[in-house]
C-alpha cells in the first residue's frame, strides 16, 4: 500500500534571521515589514523587555528561498528604496 505524501513539511517553520544587540529589535521589525509587504508569512520571536535574548524571523520551508531573495533585494535597494515605498503607500492612500 502506497503512503499519503504529508504537505504540511512544507510549513515547518526555519529561522531566516537571528540576532541580539542593541539593534536587533529593529532590524528584526524590519525583515518583518519587507516578507510581509512580500506576501509571505511570518513568526517573529524575542521580546523588548529581555534585550538579552536574541531576535529572530522564521518563514515557512515552502518560502525560504523567496524570502532570502526578498531580503537581500531589500538590502540592495537601502534605506532610500524603503523612503519611496514609504511614499508611495501614503500617496495611494489618498
């Protein structure tokens, strides 16, 4: 008898990002910001309030590969492309 292939692999979640700091709060906000302007799903762990602990984004295993392509064309773009975005979002809002 043949087994059911089980899909739901494909939704185990692997860390993408991992860091502790002073910074790592924010970048973690905005790794964030970027795989969810992108459509993919996200599980941000870490807390403010032990800043000793690290930060960390996990994305399903079906979207690793999307969301390493996302985040480094978010760090080739900089801050600037981030400003227009910005920008654009507040004029279509009107």
């Amino acid at each position: 008898m043949k087994e059911a292939k089980d899909p739901s692999h494909a939704l185990d979640l692997v860390t993408i990002f991992e860091e502790s700091g002073t910074t790592a709060e924010m970048e973690a906000i905005n790794i964030q910001a970027v795989l969810k302007a992108a459509g993919i799903r996200v599980v941000v762990g870490g807390e403010s309030i032990l800043p000793y602990l690290p930060f960390s984004i996990a994305v399903p295993k079906a979207d690793l590969e999307r969301a390493r392509q996302v985040i480094e064309a978010a760090k080739k773009a900089g801050p600037s492309a981030a400003v227009e975005a910005e920008a654009e979002q507040e004029r279509s809002k009107k």
